[in-house]
C-alpha cells in the first residue's frame, strides 16, 4: 500500500504541500490531464497532475472542478508551475481547503514521468514485499502442518500472519482458538449465522464478513462436498491479497490434515458400527476386541447403560454422529431395514439430555431401557420400539415412560381404537353391560363389590356377566380375556374423552 505521504516525501521530487491532507490515503496512480473536466476518465485512487492549460483565468470554476474530483475519488491534485502559472491560484488552493482535497506543488524542474516512475517503484517494492510476505506465510504455515498433526498449531501460524483466526465446527460452536492479537473480532453469533447459510452449498461456499473493527473470512474446511468445520481468520480492515492468499493456503493444508484423519476416522467408525451390530446381539466379548482395535481413544461403555436409536437424513445422521463423539461416548452409523439409523450408547443419567440435543439437530430419537453392558441387546431392541413410537410432533420416545404408562401406550391410536372397537362390537348397544363390564374388571371379578357399585342384587351381576361372556364368545374367568377387554374398555374411555 503505497499513500500519499510516501509520494510527497521523496526528495527527489520536490513536490511542496499547499492543503496537506490525507497523508495516509492509499495512492493506485498517477493520472496527467489537461481537460478542464477530467473526471468521467478517471477511477478513483489517483493523483491527478496538471498545468492547468485550460484553466487559465479561473476562479469560481475551481470550486465544481473539485468537486468532481472528489466525486471520483481523486486522492490529490498536483499543480505545475511555470507554464500556465507562475504561483498557485489562491482560488484553487480555497476550493481545496474547503472540500477537504489535498494539494501540492510540483516544481518547474520535476518532470510528471518522474513522479508516475516514483509511484511505480513503490508499488513493485509493495508487489515485491507482498509476494516475499505470502511465501514466507505459506512456508510457515506447510512448517506447523508438517511438524504437528494438530490443526491448532497451523491456525496459531496462521493468526501470527493476521489479527485473529480459529475454528468453528459445523454448527458455528468454536473448536480451535481463538489464536492471536484480535480475538475480538470473533463474533460467533455473527459467524454461526453465516455458516448457516453457507452449509448447504457444500465446500463452494465462502463468507466475507464486516465485524467490529475488521473483517472476518469464513472458508468451509472438509473433504468431498460436504464441510466438517470452518476456519474463520479475522483481519484489522479491508483484507489484502496476500492475507486471502495465506488463508488460502492454510485451508488446503487443513483440507489435506482433514483428509488424513478423515482416513482414520473412517476406520475406527466401521470398527465401531460393527462393535455396535455385536452388542445388539449380546455379544459383549468380540465387541470389546473390536473396541481395542481402532486407532483412536477406546470408548468406554458405562455400567449402566441406554441405547439411543435415531432416524433422520443422512446428513442429520452424520452431524448426531459427531455430536456424540464429541461427547465422547460410543456412537456408530449402523444398516437396518435397508437405511441407516444412528445408534449411541450413553450413561442412564445422560440419555434423555442427550436424546433432546439430537432431536434439536433434526433426529427422531428412541430411548432404550437401562440395562448393565451385558444386558445392552435389550436396550438396543427397546430402543428401536421407542424409536418406531415418533412423530413428527413427538420426536423422542423413552421405553421407560412408555412401559410407566402401561400396554396401551404401545399402540397408537388408531390401532388401539380400531381393536377397541372391533372387540367390544357385541356390546355396543347396550350401555348397562359395559358399565357391567368395566366395574367388573375393576373390581377383579367380585360379583359382590360389583353389585355394591351399581347398586344391583349379586344374581343380576351374575345375568349380566353371563350375558357379556355368550355376547363376547370368550370366559372372563382367563386373565389374557380380562386384560384384553380392560384394554379395550380404557381405549374406548380414551376416545370418548
């Protein structure tokens, strides 16, 4: 970045301030015209060099010719003595003071292609230093990846390069850092809201952020399409080539370590599906060899333990997966019925905290019943009768609440109100047999209790007892008949409510 101050300090030129502003302005040329209106030829970021050959007799006029100037963003005007004037025009030196343009002198002996070589050799000696920056950078950063296997130390190199960097996992949480001398410019609200959108769009997408005092780069971090974190560096103003160089040279670095434990990842991941598939089947034994077996930490299985069992998408799936190997428990993607369920093995006292994380990421959740490590083919079986119990309005289900409420919570609605229905048919029209009925299997059969409670002699319970059984075509003397009626007699009450 080459300003102003640079330009009008270099001896050689000799140029001489007459409105002394914005010495810190960035210069990105020099522009010579001799039109009395130059400005639709210009862009911006320029010093402009004249004789005002056409300005001769000005006065007034100076004053709009500012004005456009500053309009297209002219840094500075320089003005030329000796050939139309022979000191500055006190009026152009007014317009400048008043609308805030820098002005300076340029004298007789400084050719105009001195001050444009000037300005071209600073800005090679800024090329120059830049491309030296971004090597040296790059060189620094392939050093951290090489000599550590551990994200950290690259995102610490690369925060030495910038004001601030770090790592966000996929839903925006921070994962690394904040490393280096800005962390204030991390706004995880404002970067969870970006990856937000991003996500969708797979390792295409990329964010350029405007946060207090900089602004912030967000770049997805994964392999094939889909991104596993995000690595946000954060920089003091506008970002210069160079620094979106060096983060990009820092996320294929990241991209290639990711690529590395992905590897890994993947084939304690198979280990750990099929340790699952074995503990579903009580296979306590060769799971625990399979545990032992993988690259990474061994998980541990608690003593008491719950299967969750969840159903979602597939990149759902892939999320709640890592959620729980963050937690760190044992967790694995696991093939059944011809899909794929998330299966996870937690302590009895985490399940349900962790049954409503998942169902937050988006998952259909089955709680299964507590059981020691040797009994966890009952848990897993459990927890996928909880999981078929889910809706879309109830989207977890622990077998546990489920059993506390009773058989007829195991059915759903319909179901239960089409057996309901269907059984107690015979009995629909008569009204004094089901109150019958339903004091009878209250009263576990006592033809006297019975009788108290509607107020009736013994003998016409009898009657009306008999006349359910030939009605029903089955004994109420069999206890599976009496929970099969008392099933149907609590659906019915359950429907008419």
């Amino acid at each position: 970045m080459v300003t102003l101050a640079r330009l009008l300090d270099e001896t050689a030129l000799g140029l001489v301030p007459v409105i002394d502003l914005h010495r810190d302005e960035t210069v990105r040329w020099v522009a010579t015209s001799e039109l009395d209106d130059p400005a639709p030829f210009l862009e911006g970021g320029e010093v402009l060099l004249t004789t005002g050959l056409e300005t001769a007799g000005w006065s007034q006029e100076w004053e709009a010719y500012v004005a456009r100037l500053l309009d297209v963003g002219v840094v500075a005007i320089g003005l030329a003595l000796g050939l139309t004037y022979r000191a500055m025009p006190e009026s152009l030196a007014a317009a400048c003071r008043d609308q805030g343009m820098a002005l300076f002198v340029v004298p007789r002996e400084t050719r105009f292609v001195a001050i444009s070589r000037a300005l071209a050799a600073h800005l090679q000696q800024e090329e120059d230093a830049a491309t030296r920056a971004a090597l040296d950078a790059q060189r620094a950063l392939t050093q951290a990846a090489l000599r550590e296997d551990d994200p950290a130390a690259l995102v610490e190199q690369l925060a030495a390069a910038g004001g601030m960097a770090a790592i966000v996992s996929a839903r925006g949480g921070l994962v690394v850092g904040p490393f280096g001398s800005r962390p204030e410019l991390l706004d995880l609200a404002l970067v969870d809201e970006a990856v937000e959108k991003m996500r969708p769009q797979g390792l295409r997408a990329a964010a350029s952020l405007s946060s207090p005092g900089g602004t912030l780069l967000v770049q997805p971090i994964g392999v094939g399409d889909r991104p596993t974190q995000y690595l946000v560096a954060g920089f003091a103003g506008r970002v210069t080539e160079t620094e979106r160089s060096t983060v990009g040279t820092a996320i294929a670095l990241l991209g290639l370590a990711e690529q590395r434990r992905r590897a890994s990842r993947e084939a304690d991941r198979r280990l750990r599906s099929r340790a699952v598939e074995l503990l579903a089947t009580g296979d306590l034994r060769t799971a625990a060899v399979l545990l032992g077996a993988g690259s990474g930490p061994r998980p541990r299985l608690p003593r008491t333990a719950v299967v969750l069992r969840c159903r979602g998408t597939l990149p759902r799936l892939e999320d709640g997966l890592e959620m729980l190997e963050a937690v760190p428990l044992l967790a694995a993607l696991a093939p059944v019925d011809g899909g794929v369920e998330l299966v996870g093995i937690a302590r009895a006292n985490d399940a349900a905290a962790l049954a409503d994380r998942l169902a937050l990421a988006g998952l259909r959740v089955g709680i299964g019943e507590a059981a020691a490590r040797e009994g966890l083919a009952t848990s897993h079986a459990t927890a996928g009768e909880a999981l078929a119990m889910t809706s879309s309005t109830l989207p977890v289900v622990a077998w546990a609440d489920r059993v506390r409420s009773g058989v007829l919570s195991l059915l759903d609605d319909a179901r239960a109100q089409a057996f309901a229905a269907s059984y107690l048919a015979p009995l629909a029209d008569d009204a004094t047999l089901l109150e019958a009925l339903d004091s009878y299997l209250r009263h576990h059969g006592s033809l006297l209790k019975v009788a108290e409670d509607l107020g009736v002699h013994r003998n016409t319970v009898r009657h009306r007892v008999e006349r359910i059984e030939s009605l029903l075509g089955r004994s109420l003397a069999d206890p599976q008949v009496r929970a099969d009626a008392w099933i149907a007699m609590r659906a019915q009450a359950d429907m008419g409510a």
